[in-house]
C-alpha cells in the first residue's frame, strides 16, 4: 500500500482533499469493539480546501434575487406605462369633445 494516495471529503460547504505518501504500513490494531485500525507513516502530505460551493451558493442567491428585483422594476414600469397611456387616451377624449 505504498505510494501516492489521495483522500477526498465532500461537505455542503467544502471540499477537502488530502495527498500523501504512505511509506510503510506500521501496524494494525482492533479494540474491543472490533474496529480496526492501521498506522501507517506517510510523508509529503498537504491538503487542499475547496471553499468555492459556498461562493457559488452566495453567487446563485444573490442572481436569484437580483432577477426578482428586476421582475418586479418590470411589472411596476409596465403598470406606470399603462397608467400614462390610460392618461393619454382620457386626455384625447377630453380634447376630442
């Protein structure tokens, strides 16, 4: 089990991502509840933590509410415009009598 290894964690916030190099297998223990155990000693290890899902997530909310905010500007403009066209038709027929 020697060499280059590399262990992935997935989280909702983040990933973390461990790399190593295992340079002998050290020894294997088992406690009372049967669970097992191996030492291993390794070298070269550094870890790399991917924090970009929660920049992506703030990313998508922030679209998400800058698309509301957009939707509604929209029905409020097209609700002055119909305002004013009604207006200018009142007008006309005003003008027109």
């Amino acid at each position: 089990m020697t060499g280059h290894h590399e262990i992935v964690r997935e989280y909702p916030d983040q990933v973390i991502t461990d790399h190593f190099y295992i340079m002998q297998h050290l020894d294997t223990a088992e406690d009372i509840e049967g669970n097992c155990y191996d030492w291993y000693e390794i070298a070269n290890h550094y870890r790399v933590e991917d924090k970009t899902r929660q920049i992506v997530t703030r990313t998508d909310i922030i679209e998400e509410t800058f698309e509301n905010a957009l939707c509604e500007q929209d029905t409020m403009y097209d609700e002055r415009i119909g305002l004013i066209e009604d207006a200018i038709c009142e007008l006309d027929e005003r003008i027109g009598e």
